[in-house]
C-alpha cells in the first residue's frame, strides 16, 4: 500500500513505501479482548500457585503432626526407660523376702508400690514382652547367652534376665534371654 503525504515545502506528495508505514492500530475490540486473555492467563497463573502452596502447607501440618507425634512416643519411652530399673529392683527384692515376712506390712508396701508402677506403665499402653518359653524372636529378645536344654527348647527362650517391654509395637526394651541349643 502506497500513501502520497505533501512536502510542506514544496507542496508536493511524498510517495511513503509499504515498510516505511508503521503497523494499522489495532481495532479496539480487539485489544480488549488481548488484555482480557492476559488477565485470564495471569488469575489461571495465581490461581495454580495459590493451590499449590495450600497443598505444600497441608503436606506440612501432616508432617509435623506426625513428627510431634514420634516425638512425644520418643519422650515417654526415655522416660519409662528411667522407671523400669526401679521396677526391675522391686521385683528382684520381692524375690529374696522370707517366706514367713510375706505377709508383713512392710512387703505389702513393696507390693502396692510395684502395682502402682505396672498401672503407670498400663496408663502409657507400656505391656511385657513375652519371653518365657517363647520361640527366640530377635526383634523382641537380647541374646545373652545359650544353654542346653532339651530338644523342644531348642531356638526357645529358656530363661528370662530382664524383661522386656514394647509400647504398641515399638520395642522400648528388649527382653535379655538365654536361648536353648
């Protein structure tokens, strides 16, 4: 397209060539509808960042619940792991009382005070761990030692040292065995 422009000097037309021409403005309507798609585009934009950091932050409140969680389990193993030497001392002294002081005041006094401790531990979920006679589970018993013992015994607990406790199926301590060969 050729457009003819008058030299103001010599009153003349000017002959503009079709690169020299800059670009036919745009229709309006077309341009509102650009800036439209352009909102469009950038809400989409925000939209998608903004659900995807709810589903980062939800993720994190999952997480951290659960650290909490492992770390309350991990506090009260530490502190059952500092009660069970008292209770493990209680029952190796309620074992050497003459037969004839059992019924003194003094052991029923050692009595009540170890079923309070085995409440303490019901109250935590804290239960034994079964050892005595039980097929040797390493996940469960300590391995302190063999004996001999008859053919049935073999690979089975055969006598318990310490008791062993575990709190749901986490084992707080295991149970230290001999094991029959």
């Amino acid at each position: 397209m050729i457009k003819f422009m008058s030299d103001k000097k010599s009153k003349k037309p000017k002959v503009i060539k079709k690169d020299e021409i800059a670009e036919e403005p745009k229709p309006v309507e077309h341009a509102k509808q650009e800036k439209t798609e352009d909102w469009q585009n950038k809400a989409n934009e925000y939209l998608s960042g903004w659900q995807r950091a709810k589903a980062d932050f939800e993720n994190y409140k999952k997480d951290e619940k659960r650290r909490l969680e492992d770390f309350a389990l991990f506090m009260k193993a530490g502190l059952i792991l500092e009660v069970l030497p008292v209770l493990d001392s209680f029952e190796e002294a309620l074992k050497s009382v003459p037969e004839k002081e059992k019924e003194s005041d003094w052991v029923k006094g050692i009595l009540k005070i170890k079923d309070q401790m085995n409440e303490i531990l019901k109250k935590f979920e804290i239960v034994e761990i079964k050892a005595d006679g039980e097929e040797f589970n390493p996940m469960y018993h300590e391995a302190i030692g063999e004996a001999v013992g008859k053919e049935e015994q073999k690979n089975k607990v055969i006598k318990v040292l310490q008791k062993g406790y575990k709190m749901g199926e986490r084992v707080i301590r295991p149970a230290r065995v001999f094991v029959g060969k």
